[in-house]
C-alpha cells in the first residue's frame, strides 16, 4: 500500500465514522477499514484456526469462501507471516471480549470493522452487509459494544519473526483477553488514542 493510497484510507474510514457513526459529544480515536482475513484464535489451550464463532452472531450470507486456507504449522508467534490471517484473539476462557469480537470478524470475513472513541469500543458493520438501509435508517450497525472503561489499552506493537516485523492494532481488555489485528496503518491509527 502507497503511503498516498494509506491516507486515502484514513481518511475516508474517519471521515465515515465520524458522519455516520459518532453520537454527539463522542470523537472518533480511530476506526479500521475492513481487514479481510481469518480469525487465529488462542482460547486457553486450544488454538482455533480458522477461528468460527462460538457466540450470536448476525444473519449475514456472504457466499462461498474463496479464500485460500491458512497455512498449517504456522506457529502463533508467526501468524503475521501467513497473509491469510488478519486477526489474532488470545482469551483464557470463550466468553471473553476478544472471542466475541473475533467471532464478528470471522462471520464477516473481515468486514466488519473495530472502532474505538472517546466513549466505547465496538465492531461496526455497514449496515448494506444486512439489507439496503432505508431512508433515515444508520448506514452502520452496531455489536459487541463496550464502554472505553473495558479497554486497558490500545498498542501498535511490532510481531512476528520476519525482517521487518509486522506492526499491529493491540487492544487489551480488561477481562484480561486480547485482539489484535494486521492493519497497515497501525501505527497512525493507534497513535490518535492517548496514553493509559
């Protein structure tokens, strides 16, 4: 991705938000554009790959898969190495807030997109993905909504074991569980959300 193309992104992702999503008195920290790939998943001992929801989840007919299968014996400190996989959700137990969010992402394949304000964090889905909205209806829909006070932080960390590691949106819960995500602008979004 060209750094113009990346701010394009960035730009139109917080713009969208922030006309159609935000409520009144609540910024926009940032928001992801859908990032389409499998869900990894670590849920105590098990390790989930491709990960499928285990939680509700929304109606959504997306068709057949075409995606290529992720890559066996990739090790979990590997996962940015394989491109199939756009998402790692670490929890020690299946009713943890990272398990409910990679569910979404999962069932979406990507679509669905995580936003944090000053206010809540979500995974928001454009409300298309359901049915054509109606005149006045929200042009996004709304699941696993959580104050901001459930988040113990947001991070870029650099992961992995390729040459240069792979920067990624870290969001810590405060269950304890984690989610993080292969965004290309990692750095930038997570750079707008203040220090804990």
């Amino acid at each position: 991705m060209t750094d113009r193309v990346a701010h394009e992104d960035y730009e139109i992702v917080h713009d969208e938000l922030t006309r159609f999503w935000l409520r009144p008195g609540e910024r926009l920290w940032f928001g992801c554009a859908p990032l389409r790939g499998y869900v990894r998943a670590r849920i105590g001992a098990e390790t989930r790959l491709p990960h499928e929801p285990l939680g509700a989840i929304p109606p959504l007919d997306l068709g057949a898969s075409r995606w290529p299968l992720p890559a066996e014996g990739v090790l979990e400190q590997e996962w940015t190495d394989d491109p199939t996989v756009a998402f790692l959700a670490l929890a020690q137990r299946p009713d943890q807030h990272a398990v409910s969010f990679g569910d979404h992402f999962a069932h979406s394949r990507g679509e669905a997109r995580l936003a944090v304000t000053t206010h809540r964090v979500a995974v928001v889905y454009t409300t298309k993905l359901f049915h054509l909205p109606a005149p006045g209806e929200p042009l996004f829909t709304t699941f696993c909504e959580l104050d901001a006070g459930r988040v113990r932080g947001c991070t870029a960390p650099y992961v992995g074991r390729s040459i240069p590691p792979v920067r990624v949106i870290r969001v810590d819960f405060a269950d304890g569980s984690a989610l993080l995500l292969r965004d290309p602008l990692a750095a930038r979004r997570v750079g707008r959300v203040p220090a804990a």
